[in-house]
C-alpha cells in the first residue's frame, strides 16, 4: 500500500508554478492576478479562501478578496462579477460556495465570463470539458487526475466508481476518467445517494473515488482487494481534543481500507491540498490566454 502525498504533489505544482511565474516577471509578462468573492461567515469557505489568497502569496500572483456579509444581494453578487468580468488586470476569479440560500447559485455561476471562471464551473467549461474541448476544469477533479499522473496510475480499462455526482466534484470526475486520455479511459459507474447495492458496485472498483461528503461512509467491506482509493470528503467533525474544535474527516474510514488498497489518499494531506494548486494552474492558464486565445 502507498499513501498518495497531497502536500508533497501540491508543493511541487506550486513550486513549478513560481518558477513560471518569476520567468514571466523577467520576461516583462504580466503577473497572474486571481480574485476571490467570499459571501457570509462560513467557517470552512473563509480557511479556504484565506488558503488560496496564501498560495497566490506564495507564488507570486497578485489577489484581491472581495468580501461581502450574508445579507448580500443576488444583486449585489451579479454587480461584483460584472465588474471583476471588466476588469482588465484580474486574470480569474472564482465565488466561494456555497451562497447564502437567497442567493441562486446557478444565476452567479452563469454570470461569470468563461474566460475567467477558473473554478471551470461555468456551463460552458462543463460542456467544453465533456466534448474533450480547452476548458478550465474544476480543481478538485483536476487534482486528483493530476495525483493519478504523477503516482503513474494505471487508469485505462480499469472500472472507476465515482461516489456522489456534485457538479463541483462527482460529475465532473466521472467524465474525465472515461475520456480517451490520460488519466482515464476507465470504465467509469457513477453512484449517489439513490443507488440500489452500493457495495456490490464498489467491490467491483478498481478506482474509487468517494465524493459524497460523508465522513468515513467508504469502509473495508466496501472496497476490492488491491484498488486505488480516493477520498475527496473533507467534513468538520467536533472534536474537542482539537484546538480548533473540530476534526477534518474524509469519506473512507482510512484505518481499515488502507491496508486493503494499493495506492489511498489520506485527509487531512490529500486531495484537498490539490484542489488550490489546481485553482493556481488555471490562474496562470488564464493570465497566458492558454484555453481562450
Ligand atoms: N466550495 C467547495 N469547493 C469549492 C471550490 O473548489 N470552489 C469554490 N468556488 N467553492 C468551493
């Protein structure tokens, strides 16, 4: 078994990121600059948030956060993203989710210019995504095909079960491991929360991906012999033994299907580290024109 290392792949994109970035700087280039536009007082959305303005530190980019509290306007929202759509210096931007429930989170996301939904949540990236098109593809698929890479996976005719079918992650997922690419060409079964026999499907999985976010949901009778697993759960648990109160869990109780997979990704210290060096790739991708010319 081998544990898949988010933070170490993460530091490695974000390092090769800074590298690009400082060359581009030297070249006279234009510095990738990314905007984020937190809503209310989650507190998950604000350690996110303050953890992608961080890794823009980190990497060179410049970054403005837009914060507005939860009593904000659909309206309000729609002005912010036209004027982050007109404005020339901000490369991408993306709008923390979830919104407050007065807030329709379908009418932002269409609001906002493809070109600069770096987040790939834009029906049009989707649909760019699913035809094999340039696309900005959301981070969090996008990292773990890029752990799939770099682990050298072996992805093609294998049968991956996707678990849970969000838009930000589950649908997404599925339609990039069955492209004709790789990672992918798996045959891919994608699961939710009306699936008759779950565990008869799962034991047939060589990849799992469990993305349904609930904690420790994946446990050992569930999972073949020898798969590779991946957990995108990321759920604030109360723990009091913690500092801050709560522990992060992720969808597969870790412990028990470890020693049953070849390759897992543990939470903390997985996916979830990717998912901002994703948002970081499509940053610079944008800033260089590289999906939309
Ligand atoms: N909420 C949970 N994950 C994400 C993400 O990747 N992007 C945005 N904008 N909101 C999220």
């Amino acid at each position: 078994m081998q544990i898949i290392d988010g933070k170490l792949i993460s530091n490695q994109v974000k390092e090769e990121l800074r590298i690009e970035v400082e060359k581009t700087i030297k070249e006279g280039g234009k510095i990738p600059h990314l905007a984020a536009v937190l809503i209310g007082d989650n507190g998950a959305s604000e350690t996110y948030v303050a953890s992608k303005i961080k890794s823009c530190e980190q990497i060179g980019f410049k970054s403005t956060l837009v914060r507005r509290d939860a009593h904000a306007t659909e309206e309000e929202v729609l002005e912010i993203i036209n004027d982050l759509n007109m404005d020339e210096d901000i490369d991408g931007f993306i709008v923390q989710l979830p919104l407050p429930d007065h807030i329709d989170v379908d009418k932002i996301i269409e609001a906002i210019d493809p070109k600069k939904d770096v987040d790939g949540f834009h029906p049009i990236n989707i649909g760019r995504m699913a035809k094999g098109l340039p696309a900005y593809i959301s981070a969090t698929p996008y990292g773990v095909m890029e752990l799939l890479k770099r682990y050298e996976i072996p992805t093609a005719g294998k049968h991956c079960v996707v678990v849970g079918r969000s838009q930000i992650v589950g649908l997404p997922m599925s339609i990039l491991m069955q492209r004709n690419a790789y990672p992918g060409n798996c045959t891919v079964t994608l699961t939710h929360s009306r699936t008759q026999n779950l565990k008869e499907i799962t034991l047939q999985a060589d990849i799992i991906v469990a993305a349904l976010g609930r904690p420790e949901f994946i446990t050992a009778d569930m999972v073949k012999e020898g798969a590779v697993v991946i957990d995108v759960g990321l759920t604030r648990v109360v723990d009091a033994s913690k500092k801050s109160g709560f522990a992060l869990k992720g969808d597969v109780k870790f412990d028990e299907v470890a020693p049953k997979s070849s390759f897992i990704t543990p939470v903390p210290g997985g996916v979830g580290l990717m998912t901002v060096a994703s948002l970081m790739h499509n940053t610079l991708l944008a800033s260089r024109k590289e999906i939309y010319k």
